[in-house]
C-alpha cells in the first residue's frame, strides 16, 4: 500500500472515531452524565451545581449516597426519580454541597450542618423563583426533606422520603463512620486545607450530636409536622427501618409503603405508581 492511500485511510478512520466518540458523548449527555444541561447558582461563598428539566408544578429531587450525594448518582438509584418526574413536573436536583464526585462547593459548616444544607436548597429554589414546591429525597434526602419542612413548611407542599437514613442503636455510628472514611479522605482530595479534626467535629454535629430518630429534627417537630408524606422503608445499616416507621407513625399526614418493595419487579413498579400517584394527588390546583 502506497503513503497516500494509507494517508487517506488514516484520515478516513480518525474521522470515524472522532463521529462515533462525539456520537457517544451525546448519548452519555442524554443519560444525566456532568456533560449533561447544568447550570450553577453562588451565594454567601457557595457555588452549587443544579439541574432544572421538564415543566409542571415544581418538585426538589435529593440523589442518595449520603455526603456523596451528587446528580450523577440518579440513574444508578432505587427510583430514578428524575426519569420518573420528568413528564409530570418541572424537576430540579442537585449536587450536595462539597460531595466529592459533584462540582457544589462551599465552607464546611461545623457548627449548623444540616441547616447549611437546607439554606443551599431553599437558596436554589429562591435563585429560581420558586416559592412552593415538592419533595422527594432518597436516603440522606429523608433528613434532608424533613429539615425542609420544619424550616419552610409554608413552602413543601408534599414530600416522599425513599429509603430514609436513620439512626440504628445496635450500630450507631455507620453514618459517622461512612463520612469518616469514605466522604472525608476523598474530599480532603480536593481540599487539603481542611483537617481531619474539623471533618470529625462536622460528623459529630451531623450524626452524634443528636443521636436518635433522623439526626435533622425531633420526634416532637416530625408529631406536629403537617406535611403530607409518603414513606418508602429500608433495612439497610444507614437506612434504620424503625426510623422510617417512626416517622410514618408519628407525623399526621404520614402514607407509608410495603416493605420490603424493591422486589419482585412487579411490586416495585406498583410503588413508583403510587408515588407518583401521590405527588400528583397533592399537587396544588393551576393558581392555587
């Protein structure tokens, strides 16, 4: 073979590569990778990645994964819920503020964690105008949605709490102990300028300093908490089932799931179904 046609060959195989890896990206943009439509917010020193597709009455969806809470996650979770939403409401997730594996960042705040975690979601939904809106969070999300309600419960029209972390007495430190060892080292990664001594103090104010029920609230706020919320159990080490119980006992508007409902195939899709029945049923009417 000649060196202008393996020149021409060459060239003719760089460019196939090059359609099939653009072709490739598109396909993996399409499937909620970090190529995917994002856009960022900033306020008091916290950058937050944020994702904001379909439309319809507004919904906040928390990803799992405790402190490495981050948008890529979802198509990988128990409920796709950004796939589930889509059609049926305007959804906005998020990366969590300094999980390592999402781009939201911002100061560790030591002495009001969960706080600073609902002043970055209210944020977001403040930055985008929106003033009512409901709620879905899986895992850490549960905390996380329950925070919201007690800080704004003017604002959560409703809310599904999947698979909840919570406190396990016989194994009361798996969440202290996941951010030690799996969150911390990979954030101090990126940011070497925090000390182990303050990730530890940030875990304690996190998960030790109330060490019962879902760590964000109290058993009293979750007893007078009008929110309606549907309830969907786990057993797993960070997801306490008795903490999910309790919280679908306690609170008055409270639905709460089959359990275990992840399995078979069939009963899990007849859970999504009523989720998704539910957000709907709680909606609020055009205008209201």
């Amino acid at each position: 073979m000649n060196r202008s046609r393996r020149n021409i060959l060459a060239t003719v195989a760089a460019t196939a590569a090059t359609a099939a890896t653009a072709t490739a990206q598109r396909v993996f943009a399409q499937q909620g990778s970090p190529g995917a439509t994002y856009s960022f917010f900033e306020k008091n020193g916290v950058r937050i990645r944020y994702r904001d597709v379909g439309s319809g009455f507004p919904i906040l969806l928390i990803p799992g994964g405790g402190l490495l809470s981050e948008m890529g996650r979802w198509p990988t979770a128990v409920i796709n819920a950004m796939e589930v939403c889509k059609d049926d409401f305007r959804c906005i997730t998020m990366d969590l503020r300094n999980a390592p594996g999402g781009e939201s960042t911002g100061p560790v705040a030591v002495d009001r964690p969960w706080d600073a975690f609902a002043d970055d979601q209210l944020g977001l939904m403040d930055y985008l105008g929106v003033q009512r809106f409901m709620y879905f969070g899986n895992c850490i999300g549960g905390p996380f949605g329950l925070k919201l309600m007690e800080r704004a419960p003017d604002r959560v029209v409703a809310g599904v709490l999947s698979q909840p972390v919570g406190h396990r007495p016989e194994n009361p430190d798996v969440m202290y102990n996941s951010g030690r060892d799996n969150w911390g080292p990979e954030f101090r990664k990126r940011r070497p300028e925090v000390s182990m001594e303050t990730i530890e103090r940030y875990l304690h104010n996190l998960y030790r300093a109330r060490p019962d029920f879902v760590y964000s609230v109290s058993r009293d706020f979750v007893r007078s908490c009008q929110t309606p919320m549907l309830v969907l159990p786990d057993d797993a080490p960070a997801h306490a089932y008795r903490a999910a119980i309790d919280v679908a006992s306690l609170a008055p508007k409270a639905q709460v799931t089959v359990y275990p409902w992840v399995t078979p195939p069939e009963l899990k899709t007849r859970t999504v179904e009523r989720m998704r029945a539910f957000l709907k049923a709680h909606q609020p009417a055009a205008g209201a």
